[in-house]
C-alpha cells in the first residue's frame, strides 16, 4: 500500500512539473527572443543580406545587400550623373533599406511584401531595375556604366544617415521648385531633420517644369468625382495656402478645402508648386518641380556634385542635421 501511495505521489508530482517546466521554458525562451530582438536587425545588415519582394514575378528573392542597391541607384538615378551624386544616391538608398529592415524587425512589414522587408514597386518602395534590364536599356558602354554605379555604392558600402542615433527615413524626389519642401507641410509630420532648404541648379533639370490646361467644366468634373460636397456656385478655387517653399498646402475647390496632395493627385500633376489661372473658359495649372519635394532633390544634387561638392555635403545639405555612420 505504501509503494502505491508512493507512485501515486511520483506521477502527480511529474504531471505537475512537466507543465510548469514547459511553462518555464518558454517563458524564458519568449525573454531571449525580446533581448535578441534588438540584435537581430544588427545581425541581419552585418550578414550583407535582404529579403526582397519582387514585384513583377511576385516572389521574395535574398539577395547581397550591395547588389540589390546597385539596382535600386540605377534604377533611380540617371548613370550621367556625377559620380557624387551617384554616391549620395547610394547611401540615402541604403538608409532606405535599413530603415525599412529595423521596422521589419519590430514587426511593421507591409502584407504586400510577402514577409521581405522590402518590396521592388517604386509606388510603395524604392525603384528597382534589375542588372540584366538596366544593361538592355543603356546604349552602349553597358560595362562601363554598371562599373559607374557599382562603384558608387560599394565605395560607400554600409554608410547611412541617422538624426540623434536613429536611422533617418531618407526620402528623395527628382526635382525641386527650387527649395524642398519640409515634411510638415506635405504629410503633416514635423520631422527634424526634413526641413525646406534652398536647391540651386533644379532649374536645369528637364522636369523642372511642366504644364496642364483643362476646360472649367472638366476641371468641375474631375474635382466633383473624386471630391464630396463641391458647390460650383461659388469660386472654381480660392484660398490657396502654401509653404515656405512655394507648394500648396491646401485650397478651397468648389467651396471644399483639401490638402495639396490631394489636388495634385486629382490632376496627375507632377508637385504640388502650382501656379492656377483661370481664362477664356480654361484652367491652366503651371507647375514646379516633380515629385513630394521632401528631402534630398536628385537634380540638385548633381548640380552640387558639378560644383563640386561631395556626397556628404549634399546628403548634409538636404537632410539638416544628420550624422554619417557607417554600419
């Protein structure tokens, strides 16, 4: 009897432990993972390695982290431009990526990427042309010119941008109107190192300027599908507010005030610097500049390349207050 309350006592006692040792265990391993955690972005970018979605085979490829921003800087950047600027491209792309891998890490991945941090469509990411396609689009000098942008961003390998420690979210657009603009103004957050700065030399660029007439009544139509509430009654546009750059910040249409994004989305129009004017039954909508026009200015920084600056001055320039790390 007594050996059978003693077996008894061991079986309760081992379904007892057995649960709570699990219990234990993962608990614990939960607690490694949040410590790792903080590592693990860190041991990501040190294996020179990323996940990336890419879009038209709609698969995630790993690739070597210098390959695929040899994509990216070709892809966005013209290969004529000074090697500086070609260089600058390179590290604000690769802040790009890092910012984009540090929020993979706290779990902020876009369900359009497929678990990759990043994905190839340049309306959610950064533009990307793969070697292969970049090599059948040049005329000539394909060696040459890939050996261009491979130098730019292995002569920059692991450079970033941060602000206080922090990898900084390294926007950039084509053209500016001839000052960027500062972040509050075109998405509403106020953000430090985002601020609007003088970019000389926008106006060589062959987008620096572009132009769009429409009729009033198309105007009406295109603001009354997209726009709730318009009162044509009262003035087609008025109230027009702009930044310190000379982007619309917001207008009334129609007797509606919207943001200036939206009007320049409504009109596919290249910035929100728009000159309005209303004649002879039309509306003509002059425009500066091409793209958000936050951050660094792709054709200004070729002119600053050309008189001679080099990639840190121009990455100093249009992002204000930022520190080059190399990590």
């Amino acid at each position: 009897m007594k050996k059978v309350i003693e077996v008894v006592l061991i079986v309760v006692f081992v379904t007892l432990l057995i649960p709570l040792a699990v219990v234990w265990i993962i608990g614990a391993g939960n607690k490694i993972t949040d410590i790792d955690k903080k590592e693990s972005q860190d041991e990501a970018i040190e294996s020179g390695r990323v996940k990336v979605y890419i879009a038209d085979e709609e698969k995630v490829k790993e690739m070597d982290i210098n390959e695929y921003l040899k994509c990216v800087v070709s892809a966005e950047m013209p290969v004529d431009f000074e090697d500086e600027a070609l260089k600058a491209q390179a590290v604000a792309a690769r802040t790009y990526l890092y910012a984009h891998i540090a929020e993979a890490e706290k779990g902020n991945i876009s369900e359009s990427h497929n678990g990759a941090p990043i994905c190839t469509d340049s309306k959610h990411c950064q533009a990307y042309i793969s070697e292969k396609k970049r090599r059948e689009n040049w005329d000539g000098d394909t060696d040459e010119k890939w050996n261009k942008i491979s130098a730019a961003v292995e002569d920059t390998t692991g450079e970033i941008m941060t602000y206080n420690g922090e990898i900084i979210s390294a926007v950039f657009h084509s053209t500016s109107s001839g000052a960027t603009e500062s972040a509050v103004d075109v998405w509403g957050s106020d953000i430090p190192y985002l601020k609007s700065v003088l970019s000389e030399g926008d106006k060589e660029s062959p987008k620096y300027h572009s132009e769009l007439t429409v009729s009033e009544e198309e105007f009406k139509n295109t603001v009354s599908e997209k726009i709730d509430g318009t009162d044509w009654s009262k003035d087609l546009f008025s109230n027009i507010d702009r930044s310190d750059a000379g982007g619309i910040v917001s207008l009334d249409v129609g007797g509606v005030n919207i943001k200036g994004t939206e009007f320049r989305n409504l009109f596919s129009l290249r910035s929100t610097n728009i000159d309005i004017t209303q004649k002879d039954g039309n509306i003509t909508m002059s425009v500066k500049g091409f793209g958000h026009g936050v951050g660094m200015s792709q054709y200004g920084a070729n002119y600053m390349a050309e008189q001679g600056s080099g990639y840190e001055e121009i990455l100093k320039t249009y992002y204000t207050g930022v520190d080059i790390e190399k990590w």
